[in-house]
C-alpha cells in the first residue's frame, strides 16, 4: 500500500513523544507534508514540543487550533490545513480521574469544508495509559466522556465525527467495547478500500549523540490487535471511508515510539433521520 491519497480528505492522528526533541521536530513536519493531512491531532505535545521549530515548520500550511484550556498546556492539540477547511467551533476537555501530569485531554473543532460547505467534528484524545483493572476502568470512563462530546456535536450540528488518538487500549478492552457501544466505528472496521493490519507502536529509536538524531527506531511487531493507537467515527453512514492506514517509513519510526495514522474519507450528505433515538427537532419539542 502507498501512502497517496484516495479520497477528497485525510485526517492524521499521531502521538509524537514527549521526549527530548533534538531534530525531531524538522523530521515531524517532513512526515506531515509529505503526507499532506487536511488535518492534523497530536498527542503528547508537551511545552518542550511548543518551544521547538514545528509549529513554526508547520505554520504556513497549518492553523494551530487554540481552544480555552483556563490556562492549562493543551497536550492534544488540532491542526487543519489552510484553505481547506474553516473552523466554526472548538474547544477542549481535560479528563476526571486519573490523569498524570494533566496530560490526559481532548481537543475538539466543528470543521467546515471551504469549497462544498460540508462540515465534520473532530476529537483528539489520549486516555490513561497505565495497566490494570483500574486503568480499564478509567479509560472506559475517559471514553464516556469522549462519547458525550461526540454525541453532542453529531445532535446539536449534524455532522459525523471523527474522535482519535492514543487510546491506550486495544481492540475489545473495556474502553474499546464502551466506544462501539455507544455509536462509534472503528475506521479500520469502516474502510471499504484498504485497511493497514499493522500494530502502531513500537520500542523507541536510540539517540546518536554523533549525528545528533534519533536512529534505529523499529517496525511494530504484531497486528491491529495489539494497537493502541486508534480512529473512530460516530455516525458512520456520513462518511465514506476509504483508507486506514499506518505510517511506517523509517523516518516515522524514529522520531517516536508511535507511527502516525490516517484515514482519507469523503463527508456524505445527513440522511434523513435523526442520528440518535433521543433527538428530536426544536419544532416537535414545540408542538408538544
């Protein structure tokens, strides 16, 4: 599988290591503008990430979105390419419950296509990270509250929704089943042209001191089953999905111990009929 778009819109999830940064920053924007996503969700950017050359890299494709975060470091930032979508709406949540460094957060836009005027939510996230019953039951309740906001938007606007991230849990986890329970799709599941088996993350590249970059990094061993990193769509029959796929270029496995990943989909017209058994339009609720 290559890596060239089949479809009107790519959406690009990766989390890129808080670690030291050295060159990596120059490599991440090399990643992404070879890979040109329409947008962008990151995690784990850390204020050492902020204080590097990327954004500024990225500055002149990609508008960093700045929700109010009451003054606390957004560590899952969006981006959206210039020129190809306007932003309506967006905003930002730090999770309740276990939440180390108050890194655990998600960021979310109502995104308006600038040539068609179809609009589309999405959601970047990072759940809890740590193994357990405790922790499977603080990423289900992290995904409670990602659902509440995706549920919102696809009631109050109409859109389909596309919540991703490192979810920290693998397909069939308590987190996992509380998101296809509740609506949302595994984009791997939903699409029809390709979809990458590949696990998304990996040990880390080890630092040459000589070179001053990260080298070495290593493929991911496993299948899908044992990915952590994951794209879900909350009202699938709005989008046409047609690739899921995984980055796994040596230059994407060196700079973090995740690979980037994306869907290229197309946003459908709403079918007629409400997207959640409980809405019901603001006349109806008049009239009764």
């Amino acid at each position: 599988m290559d890596y060239s778009k089949r479809s009107d819109i790519r959406i690009m999830s990766h989390n890129i290591w808080c670690g030291e940064v050295h060159n990596r920053d120059l490599h991440l924007a090399e990643i992404y503008f070879r890979h040109a996503p329409d947008v962008l969700a990151l995690q784990e950017m850390t204020q050492n990430l902020y204080d590097s050359r990327l954004l500024s890299l990225l500055e002149e494709k990609y508008e960093l979105l700045k929700p109010d975060t009451q003054g606390l470091l957004d560590n899952t930032p969006l981006l959206v390419r210039r020129g190809v979508f306007d932003v309506v709406k967006c905003g930002w949540h730090i999770y309740d419950g276990l939440n180390n460094h108050k890194s655990k957060s998600l960021a979310w836009a109502l995104l308006r296509k600038t040539d068609d005027g179809s609009e589309i939510g999405v959601i970047s996230t990072h759940y809890w990270w740590q193994a357990g019953p405790e922790s499977d039951l603080a990423r289900v309740y992290d995904a409670k509250q990602l659902t509440a906001y995706a549920h919102f938007m696809q009631v109050e606007y109409g859109v389909p929704v596309v919540a991703m991230g490192d979810l920290n849990m693998r397909i069939g986890a308590p987190g996992y089943i509380e998101m296809t329970s509740t609506g949302a799709m595994d984009m791997r599941m939903a699409a029809v042209e390709y979809a990458s088996r590949s696990n998304t993350h990996h040990p880390y590249a080890v630092y040459n001191p000589e070179s001053g970059e990260y080298e070495n990094g290593p493929m991911p061993k496993g299948s899908h089953l044992n990915a952590i990193d994951h794209m879900f769509v909350y009202g699938h029959e709005q989008l046409d999905v047609r690739v899921f796929n995984v980055v796994t270029e040596q230059e994407a496995l060196d700079v973090s111990d995740h690979c980037p990943i994306y869907v290229d989909c197309k946003i459908l017209p709403r079918p007629e009929r409400p997207v959640s058994p409980t809405f019901i339009k603001k006349e109806q609720a008049v009239k009764a």
